[in-house]
C-alpha cells in the first residue's frame, strides 16, 4: 500500500534534514527517507556531515590544536606539563562521542515535529512516487525535495583500497599516527586533514595539481595561510599531478609530476581529498527524466526548483559551494516556499571557513575578482598583531581585510585570516546581508578587548581611520 505525504525529502544531512524539519513547523506531514548508516551498522540522521565530515573533523582539529597549544606554547604562559602525550583512542572515543550525541538530537527533532523516518534508500520514479529499497512500502508525495548529499571524487591514479589509500572519511578514523602521511589536493579538506596528523606528528607532503594554492580565497590571505602552514611543516608542493599510487611492502609508492619532471614519493597512508560530486547514484529512474548539467549536478532555478514538477533538489546536489549552511538555507527556502512564502537565498553572502590555524574565512567578492570585473573599490586591512585580545592570546597571525565599493561604499567583500575567523566572518555577512558600507561598520560599537575589533579597525583603514594602526589618512573626494 503506498504512503501519502505532502513532501517526501530524500536525504537526511544538513540540506534535508533542516528542510524536513522546516517543512513540518509549517504544518505539512513530512517523510524523510535516508540510508546513512554508523560504523556500527546502525542507521543514523545526519549525512555526511554529521557523521563523517564537518563534525567528527572539527572534533579531532580542536583536540589536536589544544594539545599542540600545551605542548609548543604552555611554558610561555607559564603552564608546565611532564611528559605531555596524547592518548589517540580516547581522542577518538570523545569524536565518536560528539557525533552521536548530534545524530540523536536530530533523531529527537523529527520526533518533537512529526517527521517520519524512513530507514532505506529512495528513488525517485515517475509522478512524485519513490521507492525504497528493501521491499519497503512505496511512497508518494504532492513534494518531493531531492537533497542525497555529495560523495569523495575518486582518482585512476590513486584508487581507493580502505586500508593504505583512503578517502576523506577513512582519513578520520586512522587507528594510529602514520609515520609518513601524503594527501592528495591542498583544499579545505586536504589542509584540514593534514594539519591534523601533522599536529599528532606525521609528516605531511601535500600533492596539489594547481600551480596556485588556494585559488578561491582572497591572493593576500593565500599567501599568508601558505607561510603559516609552511611553517608548521607542512609540506605543499604545488603543480603536482598525480601519475600513479601503488601499495607495497605497507606503504605507498606515489609517482607525480611537476614542473621539475617526474619525482616520486613513499608514504604510509594517502589520502585522496580532491573534492566531492554529488551523489546521483540511483537516486531517480531514467523514467523520471530528472535533468542533470554538465557537471553532474541537478539542474535548478535560483529557487532549487528542478525540470519536473514539485521536485526540488538543494545541498550538494546542485550549483554552488559544497557547503552545509548554505543548503540548510536552501532547505528552509524550498520548504517555505511550497508553503507559499516568497522566500529567496541571497547567493552573494555565503561565508566560506577553512578551520586550521590560523582559521580562514571570507564572505563576498576578492580583491582578484573586483580588478577582473573592473569594479572600483577601496580596501582596509588590520592585522590581529595589533590587536589587544589577539597578543593576549598569543595568537597574533593573520589579518582581516574588507573591500568596499569606491563609489558607494558598500562592502563588497570580507576576507580573514587568523584566530576564531570562523566566527567573526558572522558579523560580516550579516553586515553585508543589510547592504552595509564600511561607514556602517565603523560607526558600529565593538567591545574591547575581542577580536572582532580587528574587523571594525579594518573597516576604519578603508577611509585611512584604523586607531590601532599607522597609517596616513586618506583625502576625502
């Protein structure tokens, strides 16, 4: 007998999860199907995130800096420590611990809002019916609201054996330092990766194709995350094209590419971070005739709307960055409107964070992007080296700079690099999601001492302002 509802959501990570949850506060009668499945065999909410990304990730980043904070700068804070060490099956329990303590909250949400949830893989079929594999009882919805996540890419060069070349998740869950550690791409994923056995003593050579390190972020902010990272010994080799991988003898023979000729490299693990695509795989018949681009995504309008009627797909699965708020927004905003609100996603103010440290993040356009574009603009940076709360934490790296329009003033982007960016990048995109000028921002009171200040005297140095900072002010037109 099929089951009715008015939205079916397929996929329980952060896009469909919060859209499900979203959709009931409305009022609609709401199924979430999803497969994901814990180590233990035990199906779980979550997605990808949850469970092996952005949280179990954070956990071994966070625990990991604290101990290279005790270790490296305790006994300047005059902290002393015997014989400090790290217990890395404890680190990972207290991971294990977070997600599970996440997934169950997401469980008690669908529980307090009426969604159901569905333990199995669905697939979309003609007309809004889904099937579920397993033999379960098939589904139909007046909704439907695609949201399977991504998965890791895989390369010919360095196929994945679970055990000595892994993917990103794999990654996570390593039962002990691998004396020589390679990752494969110098992104968001590798450099987390990699600072994080880097920290627990692995050396680290990074193996990235592209001639230039971090191509999306702002080129001042690169240069400067390159020096930092160069520093904590990490090894980045730029325009390094993977050739082929080979396990032998309990390790790995990596065979690459650079502007030097052919080189090689042994490691006891590789990591394989080049990114995600989305996650496609039998999640609709060819008789539904769902439409793809030509980068595998589902095709959408700017509301997530897809070339079938009622079916909508958000997260991963479409355009944009691959990042968990942004298709939590577009979840909310799918929900909303087969509710009939007018509710929109603003594109142009999605935050991106690299969570190493120093942290990175950015909001809007980069400086490169604005000279490429011909745009005017003014740009003020302040360097967290003169801010009062950032020497206090010995933690004086980085520098926050914000671009503003030359003509209007409207902060056209916001780019950070440096302690606890993750956050302060908050109060940028709520600035730019007002359409706020850097004006705004410096006649905005922050308290002293944070580090958020650091953003208010970068906006003050658009206009040759910043008080903690020589510098020579500038004419007024």
């Amino acid at each position: 007998m099929t089951e009715r509802y008015d939205i079916v959501v397929i996929g329980a990570g952060p896009a469909g999860y919060t859209a499900a949850i979203r959709a009931a506060q409305l009022g609609m009668q709401v199924a979430c199907v999803d497969d994901w499945r814990s180590a233990a065999g035990d199906p779980v909410l979550g997605g990808t995130c949850l469970n092996a990304g952005c949280i179990p990730s954070k956990a071994l980043l966070e625990t990991s800096e604290l101990f290279i904070l005790a270790r490296d700068h305790g006994a300047a804070r005059g902290l002393k420590f015997k014989d400090l060490s790290f217990d890395l099956d404890a680190m990972m329990a207290q991971k294990h611990k977070v997600v599970s303590e996440l997934t169950r909250g997401i469980a008690t949400l669908f529980k307090a809002h009426g969604v159901t949830w569905i333990q199995g893989r669905g697939k979309l079929l003609p007309k809004n019916n889904i099937e579920i594999a397993g033999g379960q009882p098939p589904l139909e919805a007046e909704h439907v609201i695609l949201a399977s996540g991504s998965t890791p890419v895989s390369l010919k060069s360095a196929p994945f054996d679970g055990a000595r070349i892994v993917d990103s998740q794999a990654a996570l869950e390593f039962k002990e330092v691998p004396h020589r550690l390679g990752v494969i791409g110098a992104g968001v994923i590798g450099l987390e990766l990699g600072s994080v056995w880097r920290r627990l003593g692995a050396a680290v050579v990074l193996l990235e194709a592209q001639e230039t390190f971090l191509p999306m972020a702002d080129e001042q902010v690169a240069r400067e995350a390159l020096k930092q990272f160069t520093a904590q010994g990490l090894d980045i080799r730029l325009g390094a094209r993977v050739l082929e991988s080979q396990t032998e003898n309990g390790t790995v023979a990596v065979r690459y590419q650079d502007k030097s000729g052919e080189r090689a490299e042994i490691v006891d693990r590789l990591i394989v971070a080049v990114g995600r695509r989305p996650n496609t795989d039998g999640l609709f018949t060819e008789a539904a005739r769902l439409l793809l681009d030509e980068w595998g995504f589902v095709h959408v309008d700017e509301y997530c709307h897809t070339n079938l009627p009622e079916v909508y797909a958000i997260g991963d699965l479409v355009r944009g960055p691959m990042l968990a708020h942004k298709g939590m927004e577009e979840g909310v905003m799918v929900a909303e409107r087969i509710a009939g609100r007018e509710t929109a996603v603003n594109y142009d103010v999605v935050p991106s964070v690299i969570y190493t440290q120093p942290e990175i993040a950015w909001v809007g356009k980069t400086e490169q992007a604005l000279k490429s574009a011909g745009v005017a603009y003014r740009a003020g940076v302040f360097p967290f080296a003169a801010n009062g709360r950032a020497k206090a934490m010995g933690a004086t790296a980085g520098f926050i700079k914000v671009l503003a329009d030359a003509n209007t003033d409207r902060v056209l982007g916001v780019h950070l690099i440096g302690p606890s960016c993750s956050e302060i990048v908050a109060a940028a995109t709520l600035a730019m999601s007002f359409g706020a000028s850097a004006e705004d921002i410096m006649a905005t009171m922050f308290a002293h001492p944070t580090l958020s200040e650091a953003l208010h005297e970068a906006a003050l140095a658009v206009d040759g302002r910043a008080i903690h900072l020589a510098q020579p002010r500038r004419a007024k037109p």
